[in-house]
C-alpha cells in the first residue's frame, strides 16, 4: 500500500500536470508490479515519480520509461541474464 500511497500523493501534489483517465491505472499496476517485479517499464511520467519518490531504490526494481533509450536499457539488461529465476 506504501507504492499506491506515495505515487498518489505525488502526483496529486503536481500542479503542474493534470490528473489523467489513465494515472488511475497506472498506479493500480505499479502498485503490484514494483515489491514483485524485477523490472518495470512505464510511461515516462510515473518512472519519474517512482525515481523521485525512490521506490525503486525501496523493492530494488528497475524502473524505466517506455523511451527507446529506456527499451535499450531493458534489453541489455535482460541480455546480461538479470531477472533470470535460479
């Protein structure tokens, strides 16, 4: 519950962007995905406000925007086999 708690808090505190359809989804997903996943990639609007709100650093997730240079980041990172079950 901390994930959805601290993405909403910061992006209901940004008043410099509006609240979107789609904020509501996307922090349904992170909220699951970020204690479990090893590897997230998201627009690059909540990448940020997962960075900034460090819950990356948190669950030890990677996190990235769906950038190509993001994408290019998740593929080496997979090609370096992490993310891999023992």
């Amino acid at each position: 519950m901390d994930v959805e708690l601290a993405i909403l808090a910061h992006v209901l505190s940004d008043r410099s962007r509006p609240l979107r359809d789609s904020d509501h989804a996307d922090v349904n997903m992170l909220m699951f995905a970020i204690p479990y996943c090893d590897l997230v990639i998201t627009d690059a609007f909540m990448a940020n406000v997962v960075h900034q709100t460090k819950l990356d650093k948190k669950y030890g997730t990677l996190v990235l925007s769906s950038k190509p240079e993001d994408l290019r980041k998740a593929i080496h990172w997979l090609d370096m086999g992490h993310g891999l079950a023992a």
